[in-house]
C-alpha cells in the first residue's frame, strides 16, 4: 500500500506540472489545440517512472483536471474521445518503460496515440469546420498534427539535452530502486 502511495503521489505531482505547463501557451489555434511548454511530456512520465497502469491513470486524471479548466463540450461521445482517450493515450509511454530508449519511443508512441484521438474527434464531431471543399479527414488531420507535432519535436529537443535525459533516467533509477518505488 506504501509503495503505491508513493507511486500516486508522484504521478499526481506530474499531472500538476502538465496542467501548469499547459497554461503556458507558445501558440493557441482558433478551436482548439496549442503548443505548450512540455505539458505533454510531464503526462508520460508516469507511464515511464511506474509503467502503464500509473501512465493510462495519469493521462485520464490529466483529461479530466483539463476538461474542468477549460471545457470544450458538444457531445459526450466527443467528450469521451477528446478527453478521456486523448488524454489517457499519453499512457502509452508506460508501455515503453522498460525498452531501451523507452522515454523518446515512449514520448513518440503516446504523442501519436493522442494525436490519433484528436483526429479521430476532428473527423467525428468537427467536420463541419473544414473550409469549403476541404476534405474533412485532411482538415483534421492537418489541424491536429499542427499543433501537437510542434509539441512533439520541441519536446523531443528538450529531451534531448544530455542533462535533461540523464537526469529523468537517474531518476527513474533512483525511484525504482528505492525500495518503497520498487514494482
């Protein structure tokens, strides 16, 4: 029970630095979507740090605390799609954990799985706001991959300084071999 504790609250302390750092808007789009200061990879260190259970729980936790900041709801199947598995997609990191190179794969994996369901919720529930004679799957998806494939690759930027990727596997290290963080 400890374990898990510990596990939550850290998980927990990773939510909040993604919902702050997504307060922090590089570039907003008209309906929706922005480029932020590495929200996104703050909601896969769970995942990364603990697994799968600890991501998917992070990523829906993530969803649901930015619904209630800013709720954007038409319908409760697109409710469904933009937040709960948009959102919890993030977890795919978790699926990663244990791979070489499983924090960039990991990152790369859940940025698409979100990306998948934000599409998937452009061609659903917002087809209507393609430009006349604009094809409503290409809208969505060159809506959609223009803010979170920005995301995507200035975080990977970051990832990519040795102090930054080092130090988030020192981490990890640290954490899992305590014995209280041990799976």
């Amino acid at each position: 029970m400890h374990n898990n504790t510990k596990k939550i609250a850290l998980s927990g302390v990773c939510v909040a630095m993604s919902l702050v750092l997504g307060m922090i808007n590089l570039f907003s789009l008209p309906m929706g979507g922005s480029v932020t200061a590495c929200s996104m990879l703050f909601a896969t260190l769970p995942g990364f740090f603990f697994g799968g259970t600890y991501g998917f729980l992070s990523g829906l936790t993530y969803g649901a605390l930015s619904f209630i900041l800013k709720p954007y709801f038409y319908s409760p199947a697109q409710f469904i799609t933009d937040y709960v598995l948009a959102f919890t997609a993030l977890g795919l990191s978790g699926l990663f954990s244990q791979k070489k190179h499983g924090l960039f794969i990991g990152y790369i994996v859940a940025c698409l799985g979100r990306f998948f369901f934000a599409f998937l919720s452009g061609v659903l529930f917002f087809a209507s706001y393609a430009p006349e004679g604009m094809n409503p799957v290409w809208y969505s998806f060159s809506y959609n991959i223009s803010y979170i494939s920005v995301e995507m690759v200035l975080t990977l930027g970051v990832l990519l300084v040795p102090a930054v990727h080092k130090g988030l596997y020192r981490m990890k290290g640290q954490l899992l071999s305590e014995g209280a963080y041990a799976r």
